[in-house]
C-alpha cells in the first residue's frame, strides 16, 4: 500500500513510547520525525512543515499545554494531538480550548491513535478544501473549459496525461486564451486535487513585496513586517499545486531564488534564519516568447529548462472555429442568470461577426462583450447591431491571400528586393511570414518548420505584426 503524503512530527521524551509511535506512522505515511527533546524540535519545525503534530503533555523541563500555546501563537494551524498519562479533565479542556485536535491518554492504544491520526489529517484537508472553495466562490470565471475544436482536444489530452505525474508544467498561449483555467484542469486531475490550488500573478505584484509574497517573512524582515511570521504562497501551497502567471515578469534576482525551489524544495523566508521545505507542484504560464527572453538575457536559460519539462499551448480563439459561439451560448448562460435576462440566441448576422472578429483578447474578450451586450440588450436576441461597437476593420491589419503567384525558387533560395531608401524590418519580417503561411496552406506547424522556429515564435510573430489567420487556409 503506498504511503499517504503527510509529514508526521512526533515530540515525545520517553524513547520506547517515541519509537513505538514512529515504528506506527512510518507504515502509513511518507515522513516522519520524532524528537526526544522539545527544543531541538521546535529549533527545526520551519524545516520540517509537519501537517499534523504528536505532542506529549510533560516533556522535562517543558510543557506539552505551553509549547501547543507558543505554536498557535506562532500561526502554525496544523492539528496537534496531546498525549498523556493523566486523564485530568481540566488539562483536557485547557488543551482543546488551546486548539488541540484530540485528547489521548496513556498508555497508548496504538491503534486507537491511528484512527485519531487520520480523522485529523482529514479534518485538517476539510479545512484547507473550505478555504478554497470560499476563494472560488469569490470568483466570476467560469470553472470549466469549453470547446470541441482538435487543437484543444490535444491540449486537453496531453493535460491529462500530464496531470498524472509530478512534473513542471508551462503553458503558453496569447493573454485570455485561459491558461489558468487549464492550470485548474491540471490540478484537478492530478494525485494533488485534494491540496490548495495558489495562483500569482507575477506581473500584479510589486517587485519590492514580490520575494515576501513568494516565500514569507519573519518579524523585523522590513518596514512593516511586525507579526511573529507570514507564510508565503508557497507555504500555502503546501501538499498541492501553484500556478505562477505571467512568469515572464519575474525579476532576474527572483528567477534565480525560484530556480533553487524548484531544484531543492526548500526556501528561506524574507529575513528568516531557517529553512523551509515544502512540497509543491508548479505550474507556469506566459503570452510572450521565453526564447527569445532567454537570447535577450531577460530571463535565465536554466530556469527556462527548469520550467519547460511539459509544455501546453493553448490555440487562440480566432483558430478555434465552432468553439468561439459555443463559448458566446455559454457565457449567455451565465450573464442571463447573474442580470435575470432571458437572451435567447443570436441572428446569423451576429454568428457571422462573432465568428469572422479577431479577438485580440481571445476568451477574456468574448467573455467581456457578452456581458456588456447581455447587459444593455433590451430585446431577447442578440443581433448585429447590438454588436456595433466592436471595430471589426480594426481586427483585420492584414490579410494572408493567394492573390500574388509565388515564383517556384531552389530548396534554400530566396530573393529580397527593397527600394533605395530602405524598408522597415517588421516589413520585411511580415512578407515573409505571409509568404511561409501561403506555401503551406496556412499550416502554422509547417511554416514554423521552414522557418525554422518554434510555433510558440511564430505565433508570437503572427500577433505582434498583425497578421489575419482567420481565413480557411489555417488549420
């Protein structure tokens, strides 16, 4: 039977009871430490990040009730079982209102403690799943991922087969395509469901709080940090998985601590003296092109391979087909319901634009004009006109045609003719992209190949020179 993930701390000064407990959550879970002495424990619990506690009453010099009350004071929330060899109801009631998890008396029956052991762990994950779920109550975005097009149901595919492993993740794809909704997919499928899902923005956050916020504090870190100690996101997402958004935005000094975490699992907290260890799952997400961040020397090479182990790309909305009104239809749903409307469809005048719009902003933008139209319509249908304001001419910088005969040229020849004067480098670039996408039929695997880029590049390309690939010659 294979270990439950769980980090067991036993703290028990009689040797024999100590082992006999350890011999007994060594069989059933991952880690365990026990102490003979309170105070070497305690010197090492940040390294340890127990998730539950095995706490004698009377350790020596110590108190069992008096360490129980430094931990809670301390913010350690993980659920401590007392032991003891007094039955005394008044201790028993001053360590439960100390925020004892149970109670149990010596001599121990050790399969009495088993069952306590679990019922905690239990409880404790019941509380942490609480916590996320209020999160996520908090939150408008749909929770699932729509679509029926090929190019997501690969992604979604090799999502669960990634899923079911422990490696680093990174999804790419243009900003709105829902690469945190496909992060959630990941964790959900995965064996780390039942711990936290952390999400950062590491383009939100201010890069003098980016450290703290990563990793914690201590008390007198900095201006400000007066509690004792502040757990930091990784902390929080301890046993389970953190997506990191934007990763692209991390400062090269924060690249570097993220590499080591990534490598050893372990950290020191913003002004802390010891380490912490955790167990976490990353996930990473970016709209731009790491490579060429990399060549640039504005993000590291080896925290790049670090963080290119499984590699998901999501295709933007325009790619995407029949996917863009199945989103539309379900985002009617949700808006209808939130403003008590009762739209019911769409005129094909309004499929038609819907369809053939670029939508720079991918789903996040669709989602965005479904509610403004949901919101404002007046009537139960949704029609051309109640899409005005979108500025279809404007989404269509360029369009990828056969209009021009391309001369047949020698594996490997190229011919460039430009004016006297010059001609602008993006210029040239977009010609060329055109040019590949037409060779191919549109086949943005293939043209990458010619050009001998990766897609996730000529992607990137395609975006940032505003070529329209909305036309039949893409796949």
């Amino acid at each position: 039977m294979a270990l439950q993930n769980y980090t067991i701390l036993i703290i028990e000064d009689d040797p024999l009871v100590n082992k006999a407990i350890k011999d007994v959550m060594t069989k059933k879970y991952s880690r365990v430490f026990s102490y003979l002495n309170a105070t070497e424990a305690l010197n090492d619990i940040n390294l340890i990040s127990p998730d539950l506690i095995l706490l004698d009453i009377f350790l020596g010099p110590h108190n069992g009730l008096e360490i129980l009350e430094q931990l809670r004071n301390q913010g350690y929330t993980v659920p401590v079982i007392i032991m003891t060899s007094s039955s005394d109801i008044k201790m028993a009631v001053r360590a439960m209102k100390l925020g004892a998890e149970d109670f149990i008396v010596k001599p121990i029956d050790l399969e009495q403690l088993e069952v306590a052991v679990e019922k905690a762990l239990q409880n404790y994950d019941l509380r942490r799943q609480v916590e996320i779920l209020s999160d996520r109550l908090k939150e408008e975005q749909p929770s699932e991922i729509i679509g029926n097009c090929e190019q997501l149901k690969k992604v979604l595919n090799l999502a669960k087969i990634v899923a079911a492993t422990d490696s680093t993740v990174l999804i790419v794809g243009e900003t709105g395509t829902g690469k945190e909704l496909l992060a959630k997919f990941i964790h959900r499928n995965s064996p780390r469901a039942k711990g936290p899902f952390i999400a950062i923005n590491c383009g939100a956050i201010p890069k003098d709080l980016a450290e703290s916020e990563f990793f914690g504090y201590e008390k007198g870190a900095y201006t400000g940090a007066t509690e004792k100690f502040k757990q930091g996101r990784f902390e929080l997402a301890n046993h389970g998985t953190i997506f990191l958004d934007e990763i692209s935005e991390l400062s090269l000094e924060l690249q570097v601590k993220l590499l080591r975490v990534l490598q050893e699992k372990r950290y020191f907290r913003l002004g802390g003296t010891k380490e912490i260890s955790v167990d976490v799952r990353v996930i990473a997400s970016t709209n731009r092109v790491l490579e060429d961040l990399v060549e640039q020397g504005k993000f590291r090479e080896d925290l790049f391979y670090r963080l290119n182990v499984a590699r998901l790309e999501l295709p933007p909305l325009r790619e995407r087909g029949e996917d863009i009104m199945l989103l539309a239809s379900a985002f009617v749903k949700e808006f209808n319901k939130k403003f008590g409307k009762n739209v019911t469809g769409f005129t094909p005048e309004a499929v038609n634009l819907l369809r053939t719009y670029q939508w720079k902003g991918n789903i996040r933008e669709l989602r965005n004009v479904i509610e403004r139209v949901v919101l404002l319509e007046a009537e139960d249908i949704i029609t051309k006109d109640s899409l005005s304001f979108l500025k279809v001419g404007d989404s269509q910088p360029a369009t990828i045609s056969s209009e021009q005969n391309l001369q047949e040229l020698k594996p490997g020849e190229h011919k460039l003719i430009i004016s006297k004067t010059g001609a602008p480098m993006n210029n040239v670039m977009k010609d060329l992209i055109i040019q590949t996408l037409r060779l191919v039929n549109g086949n943005q695997i293939k043209a990458a190949k010619i050009l001998g880029i990766s897609r996730a590049k000529l992607r990137y390309r395609i975006e940032q020179l505003g070529i329209n690939i909305s036309g039949k010659i893409v796949n």
